[in-house]
C-alpha cells in the first residue's frame, strides 16, 4: 500500500535544520557573502510555499538546490546594473562557510596557513571570472559533489550537456589559472601562488 503523501514529505523545519547551511555556502560560493545570507532567507520562503506541491519526480536535494540556483541567477540578472568591479570584489570575499577548500591542518604554521589561504584565494578570483554556466557546473560538480545526472535535474539540461560544461569549464580554469595565477615554491620549499593580474573581471565574457 502506498504511503500518503504526509507520510513521505518532510516537514520544513527538518529541511531547514539539513540545508540552511549547505545552501548558504553554496550562494556564497555563487554570488558572494555579502548576498548570500538574504538570498538563503529568500530561498527558504519559496522552499516553504512550494512545500505542498513537491511530489518526489526528484530528490529532495536537487529540488532544493534548484531553487537555490534559479535564486542566485535571478540574483546576478537584478545586479547587472551595478558596477562589474563591485560584484567581481564580492565575488572574491573569503567566507568562513567555505574554509573547508583551504582544508588546513589546525597543526600547520601560521605561514604555511597564508599560503594556502592566498592560494585559495587565487583560485576562487579566477572561478568567480568564469562565465557563469561553467561556474555554476563546476560548483556543483567540484565542491558541492553533486553527480552528472543530479546536476541536469537541478539546471534543467541534459546529462550530455553537463558532461559538455564540465569538460570545458575545467579545461577554461586549467587556461586561466596557467595565465593569472603564478605558482611557484617559496624559500621553505611549500608551493605558494600569486596573481599575475590585479583584476580578473575581464575574464567574463
């Protein structure tokens, strides 16, 4: 016998309990800290309003990080207006959300702790100047570690298609980190990086 409909939902407080910060941190990785926190909050309203009509054609997960995506990119439509250098430095805000890319060891010294984080840094200001559909992939891919197929359910294209993004945007980030970030080894031996350039906002194209 099936089971009713009140039976197999979750209610809202255990999906905001599970997502609030997955989903916080993945606006931050999209459109920045600054935003991130009242885009979430508008997030989960919609989540809560449309609640009732979600019927499980797909997982939770990607329901939600599709409402999350179509926020952000509803987001980034509304700020077209602003100046490109003022989203682009928002852009490149470190967020203690997402300190888990630098992954440093809590025994690591202060210096080699910079490093990486300078690093980190680096390579989030060339992600942040990828054209926005290899950028939202790549994230979802790479560092929200969702699969191909949950990928196209959450943007609404074709599995061929993600594969297709992917592969090119990994390939522009391999391009532009070679061009606008220089890696090298410091006097300790540890691999460190510059940016070669001091703004990347040309990079969106």
């Amino acid at each position: 016998m099936a089971k009713r409909a009140s039976e197999t939902k979750p209610d809202f407080q255990s999906i905001y309990s599970s997502y609030n910060e997955k989903i916080r941190r993945y606006l931050t990785r999209l459109i920045g800290e600054g935003e991130a926190d009242d885009v979430t909050q508008e997030v989960f309203l919609k989540i809560n309003a449309a609640l009732d009509s979600f019927r499980g054609d797909s997982s939770l997960s990607t329901w939600i990080y599709r409402i999350a995506t179509n926020a952000a990119m509803d987001y980034r439509r509304k700020s077209l207006t602003i100046p490109q250098e003022q989203v682009t430095d928002r852009g490149l805000t470190s967020d203690p959300a997402c300190e888990e890319e630098i992954a440093v060891d809590p025994g690591t010294s202060p210096d080699r702790q910079l490093i990486r984080k300078e690093m980190n840094d680096c390579i989030k200001g060339v992600v942040d100047g990828l054209p926005e559909n290899y950028r939202t992939v790549l994230i979802l891919s790479d560092l929200e570690e969702l699969k191909n197929n949950e990928i196209a359910e959450v943007l609404d294209i074709s599995l061929e298609t993600v594969k297709i993004r992917l592969h090119r945007a990994r390939a522009r980030l391999k391009k532009e980190l070679e061009h606008h970030c220089s890696f090298y080894k410091d006097e300790r031996n540890e691999l460190a990086c510059d940016r070669k350039v001091p703004s990347l906002k040309f990079l969106k194209k």
